[in-house]
C-alpha cells in the first residue's frame, strides 16, 4: 500500500510539471565566477543582456543583482570592454578593472557573450581566471533530482530485503 502511495504521488507530481506550460528563456543565463586572484567573485548574465549603457566601438554597461564578491552578496553594474579598450571587465563599486578578453562578440548595443576559461590581469599585475559557463536549466535540475530520487528508492528496497 505504501508503495501504491509513493507512487501516486511520483504519478501526480510528473502530472502537474507537464501540465504546466513551459517558458522559453529570452536567452540561456550564463554564470561567471572569478578566482585566482586576490578578489574572488560571482554572478549571472544573460547570454544575450540588454545593456543600459552603449559606448559604441568600445564597452557596455548591464545591471548585475546577483554579484557576490567574498562573502558578500551585492548589486552593481558590470562594464565590459572590447579589445580596442584593452578588453575585461569591472564595475562600479566592488570590483576594479580586469584586463586581457573580449567577453562578447557582436556590437555594443547587442553582445553576446561568450563561455569558456578566460586569463585576465588586474592593474597591479595579478593574473586570474574568469569562467564562464551556461547555468543549467531548472527542468535539468527536476530530472536530477528525480534520478537521484528514484535512486534513493531502489537502494532502500535493497536494503529492507
């Protein structure tokens, strides 16, 4: 009888997710996390962001409500530079300028940025790596943590015989 419940519930838990109409993205988000240096860093950008400030030929502007420098969770805004401006990265507040780069290929007014392991340097000459990677999906979470699930199942009814 338990397991009938179990799943029941399995049963109507998939029944809700697919019922509910998916939502496609403007564009996937992409997580950035900065290491190697003396600043350790965080956040998220859309793939395709929308900037508020365009300087044509040379950087942009986005908002960045998720940046975690150290310990601490913070909002800034996030400039990033192409190569004629020596390409990298800063923002207003909490980080300084980071140099080497170009994070985003098109123009200005409508980047898109790139992924991969990136080597930058500090204007003290510090080096550290910036990578960036695409940020999974919640349906990708849902399907692991429901593997993961029927995993934990399987093993208790193995160990109950």
């Amino acid at each position: 009888m338990n397991r009938i419940l179990k799943l029941g519930a399995l049963l109507a838990i998939f029944t809700i997710f697919s019922a509910v109409p998916a939502r496609a993205l403007s564009s996937p988000t992409l997580d950035y996390t900065l290491s190697g240096g003396p600043i350790t860093a965080f956040w998220s950008v859309s793939q395709d962001p929308t900037p508020f400030y365009v300087e044509d030929g040379t950087a942009f502007a986005a908002y960045s409500t998720d940046l975690v420098v150290g310990t601490g969770s913070v909002s800034d805004i996030i400039c990033f530079f192409n190569l004629s401006d020596v390409g990298g990265f800063n923002t207003v507040t909490y980080l300084p300028d980071f140099y080497g780069a170009q994070l985003y290929s098109g123009p200005e007014d409508s980047p898109t940025m790139l992924t991969g392991l990136f080597y930058l340097t500090d204007a003290t000459g510090d080096c550290c790596t910036l990578n960036v990677s695409q940020a999974p999906e919640p349906t990708t979470w849902l399907l692991l943590a429901s593997g993961l699930a029927a995993l934990a199942l399987k093993r208790k009814k193995l160990l109950a015989n």
